[in-house]
C-alpha cells in the first residue's frame, strides 16, 4: 500500500540514517529553539567543516533543519514541524491503526543514551 507523501517520508528518514546527520539533529534538538551556529556545532562533535556543510545541507534540503542569518551568523535549528510530521506518521501507522505499538510505549519511554 502506499501512501500519500511516502517517498518525502523515506528522504526523511535516509537524511536522518547517517549517524553524523542524526547527532546533527539531536545536538539541535538539545538548542531548541534558539540553534546553533556552525562553528559551535563542529565543535561539539567534531565533525571536519567541509563535511559539516555537506551534513547541514542534506537535512535542510530535506527540510528537517531550517537557517537563520543573524548579522554574519547562520543559525541551524531543528525544524519542529516536520519533525513532528514525520513521528506523527510513524505514530499513523504504528500506534493508530495496526497498533503495533501501544501509544503509552512511546509516551512513557526513556530516552536512550
């Protein structure tokens, strides 16, 4: 079966399958809602600018970070709203209609380190 947005869906997830893009995202999620800028971001990780940039792109273009230029800073945020569209449609499929997951599981889960 397929559904509505699917393929906009699986670039989401393919973005967020490399582990330097999803500590990308979970360093965001952590400055939420202010960001972060670049150089702070490599630091944090330590992840070489060059690939940095290449990272940060990848998940702006498939929207799930968004920028913002303040004077002659660019600040990277998570973009909430498709964050939140993307578990929703998890939440759709797995929780909702097949129940495969009760919806408590996820709610009440903690998170992993």
């Amino acid at each position: 079966m397929k559904t509505e947005g699917t393929a906009r869906y699986a670039d989401m997830f393919a973005a967020l399958g490399s582990e330097p893009r999803l500590q990308i995202v979970r360093l965001l999620l952590s400055a939420h809602p202010d960001g972060m800028i670049v150089s702070d971001i490599q630091a944090e990780l330590g992840i070489p600018n060059s690939t940095l940039s290449h990272h940060l792109e990848k998940l702006r273009m498939e929207g799930l970070v968004s920028i913002k230029k303040d004077k002659q800073w660019l600040w990277y945020s998570t973009n909430a709203a498709a964050l939140q569209d993307l578990l929703g449609f998890l939440y759709a499929e797995c929780c909702t209609r097949s129940k495969v997951v009760k919806p408590v599981s996820i709610t009440s889960a903690k998170a992993r380190r």
